[in-house]
C-alpha cells in the first residue's frame, strides 16, 4: 500500500506505549508504537483521528510515521 491512510485511535496503552487504530473504511486493527507517533508529543486519545502509514511489518500490518 502506498501513501497515507486516515483512521481512529481504537485504543492506547500509555504505560506500554503502544495502540491500535482503525483505517476509515476498516473494521480491522492496526498495531502502531508510540515512537512512531511524529511531534514532541507521542501520546493520543481514544476516538481521536490520525494519518499514517501502512507498512507490513513483523507477519502484520503496522501504522508508521503518524501525524495528528
């Protein structure tokens, strides 16, 4: 997949610094870590819209270069 897609927080696990979000169009969760949250602030809410990235990663899809 090339470009980037939009999508909703589903959920983030701030201790862990990992979550998931859900492509618009989508039913299927994508996993994403913190560090690739672009910005001085790496952390975001439940619900809250994003752009990314859709890269596979280790045997899943991931969501890389993130931007709120």
């Amino acid at each position: 997949m090339e470009g980037r897609s939009a999508g909703f927080v589903q959920s983030f696990n701030r201790l862990g610094g990992y979550g998931f979000v859900v492509p618009v169009g989508s039913e299927e969760q994508v996993y994403f870590s913190a560090e690739d949250i672009e910005g001085e602030e790496r952390t975001v809410s439940e619900g809250q819209q994003l752009s990314f990235v859709l890269v596979l990663g280790e045997g899943r899809f991931e969501a890389k270069e993130i931007r709120l």
